[in-house]
C-alpha cells in the first residue's frame, strides 16, 4: 500500500490509497497548530479484514512523530486503536 499525503484545503490533510480516482483507503485529520484532529479513517469493502486501517493510523502516528504534533481521535476508529494499545501514548492529546 503506497499511501500518499494529500492536502484537501482548509486545514484538512489525508493519507490515501488511490486506484486512478477512486479512493481505497484513507485517515483524514484538520491540523490546530500543532493538534491533529483525526476524522476519519476509511478502508474500501473489499480490502477490510486485512490490516490496512491499523496501518493508516500509523502512518499518521509516524507524521506525527516526525513533526512533533499530536494526535485527537474524533474517528471512532482511532479513538478504539488508541484505547487498544500503548504504542501511540506518545502522540495521544
């Protein structure tokens, strides 16, 4: 998976997973200074099951370690990876 940092505008920023147009996955944050609020995290039907949402958060844990930001789920998913596991104690908000 080649996931690729994609500014939407106004603030809103996204991994994606893209297929010509189509998107196949992606995590989706609005950046506050030095917040990343995580909105949404999405993964096609016929690629679930198979790990790649656990990799687009941490893709976007890796960014935010890399730039010293943190990270605030409002994504449910996010939100249940980050109460799962330790391994993003140092990006939590």
């Amino acid at each position: 998976m080649e996931l690729k940092f994609t500014e939407l505008g106004q603030d809103e920023f996204a991994f994606r997973e893209t297929e010509g147009d189509t998107v196949k996955a992606e995590i989706t944050w609005t950046q506050l200074a030095d917040l990343m609020v995580m909105e949404y995290t999405y993964v096609e039907e016929s690629l679930r099951n198979q790990g790649l949402a656990k990799k687009l958060v941490d893709h976007a844990a890796a960014y935010a370690r890399e730039n010293q930001f943190k990270m605030q789920p409002v994504c449910s998913y996010v939100a249940e990876a980050f109460e799962r596991s330790d391994e993003y104690n140092d990006v939590k908000a």
